[in-house]
C-alpha cells in the first residue's frame, strides 16, 4: 500500500508538469514511463502471488476479482468526464476513429487497455499452459503488443513502459519477495546498471528494454525504506484509492491548469489538484465498490 499511494502521488505531480513551470514539478516531468511501468510490475507481480495463494479458484474468479474491479471505476470515470464535457464524446464516429489510432478523451486511461490486455494475457496462459510455457506466453504476448501498437503509430506511452508487467511475473515466480529485496543490494546494483545500459544504447528498442529493470531497481530500493512506519491510516487510504486516482487525475488537471479558476499561485493550483483528485478518486472508489457488490460472484 505504501508504494501504491507513493506513485498515485508522483503519477499526478508528472501530469501537472505538463502544466507548471515549478522546478520542483519538473522533476517528474520525464517520470510518467517508469512510474508506470512500476504500476505494470507490481501488477503482474501481484497477480502471481495470488495464483499461488488461492490456485484454481483464483483463475476461476478471475473476471469478476480483477477484470470488473478494473472496468467499473473505469466506467464511472468515463461517466463523470462525460458529464462535464459531453462534446468529447458528441462526435460518435470521430470519437471511434480517434479511438483507432489510439487517441482517447482522457488520455491517460490508455492504461486501463493495457492492463485490461495483460491480465487476459495472464488468464490465458496460467489457465491453460503449463508452468515452464507461462512466463515465455507472457513474454511473447507483451512483444506482439509492443510491435503491435508500434506498427499502428501509437503514441509511445501506450507501450513503452509494457515489459515492466513481464518483469513482475518473471520476480514472483522466480520466487523473489520484497522481504528479501530489502537486503539484496546486488539485484538493485544489477538492475540499475542493465537498465542504464540499455537506455544509454540510445535506439528505441533498448530504451524499451530499459523498463525490465527500471521497476525492479525501484522495489529494490523501495524495499529498503522503512515501510512500516508508513502502515498509517492516511497512506492506506491513499493506497486503495490509487488506481481512481490514476483514473480521474485528468479530469480535474485539466481545468485547473488550463483555465486557471482565477488562481495564480501555482502552490494553490497544486494543492486543490491534489484535495480534488483524492475527493473524486474516493467518490469512484466508493461507487465501484457499491456496483461490484451486486455482483453475485465478486469477492473483494
């Protein structure tokens, strides 16, 4: 939870840079790919310690535990942005061909497609492949993906940062845990020196590469802070609420920095982002839960 609510932070501070021209800001203004390519990591690490927790009956749950619990908020946000800005989403046959080239009304939930595709991937390969197939199923998937959207000429943040889910399902089934992350300095050394390699060779496909190591050099070092001094109520909260958080960031970034509100203290603008953000990440979250709990199945 720590570490979710740490990047649900730094994910907004690196969108509000795009706005602000705050030296302290804009230092997250090249962070939006490895602060999600540590979200995709601790997904796919995340997915496999729960298959070894609960087995069968995990993959048999699996879309209604995972995929709804993905959807849903996801819904709600698109609601409530459509409700503010309906022209957005007016023009019915632009809007789908926008769509087609990747081009989406709030353009960070780009995301929800891609975890959405890596959890079926996932699904796929740990439902019906034995063990020593579902890594490299996983791995093959995440470069069809990559090659996919490159030929299609996505944006680059829709897959630049894929081969961090990869990554956290290779960490859990090789049996790493961030217990044992605290005191490996070596797998952070290693990791920062591969992943900066790979990102100073300067080609595309190797500053792709980079984001294997990115995420593991990051738990690695995350591991080593004093975590548990963290297990506090306001950080739990934020944990939780993190993917709304990343859903809904958009929807108030937007007016705030774009019209102003009549603010013109950036300080001011930071923090009413920052206080609206979390009001209606938790509204969702609450929403969500209410919608997932008429769910006959679902099991949170």
């Amino acid at each position: 939870m720590p570490i979710k609510a740490l990047l649900a932070l730094m994910i907004v501070a690196h969108h509000i840079s795009y706005y602000s021209d705050s030296e302290a800001i804009q230092l997250f203004y090249h962070l939006g790919a490895p602060i999600v390519s540590v979200f995709l990591f601790i997904s796919g690490y995340g997915l496999v310690i729960s298959y070894r927790k609960d087995g069968r009956h995990y993959l048999d749950t699996f879309f209604k535990r995972r995929i709804l619990a993905i959807f849903v908020p996801f819904a709600l946000t698109v609601l409530v942005h459509m409700l503010l800005d309906f022209d957005a989403y007016s023009d019915v046959v632009g809007l789908l061909a926008n769509m087609s080239h990747g081009v989406l009304p709030l353009s960070n939930t780009w995301y929800v497609f891609a975890i959405l595709y890596f959890y079926l991937i996932f699904w796929l390969s740990y439902r019906f492949l034995p063990f020593r197939a579902r890594l490299f199923s996983i791995a093959v998937g995440s470069v069809l993906y990559i090659v996919t959207l490159r030929l299609l000429n996505f944006a680059q943040c829709w897959y630049i940062s894929a081969l961090g889910f990869a990554a956290g399902t290779a960490l859990a089934e090789f049996g790493f845990k961030f217990e044992r992350l605290k005191s490996d300095a070596v797998l952070l050394a290693a990791s920062v020196m591969a992943g900066g390699a790979f990102f100073f060779l300067g080609s595309s496909w190797s500053y792709q590469l980079c984001y294997i190591f990115i995420p593991i050099a990051f738990a690695a070092a995350v591991a080593m802070l004093p975590l548990e001094k963290l297990n506090v109520a306001p950080v739990r909260f934020l944990g939780e609420i993190s993917y709304s958080v990343y859903l809904c960031q958009m929807i108030v970034i937007q007016p705030i920095w774009e019209n102003g509100l009549g603010l013109d203290s950036q300080l001011l603008k930071l923090l009413l982002s920052y206080v609206a953000i979390i009001v209606l990440a938790q509204l969702i979250t609450l929403a969500g839960r209410k919608i997932l709990a008429l769910c006959p199945s679902h099991q949170s």
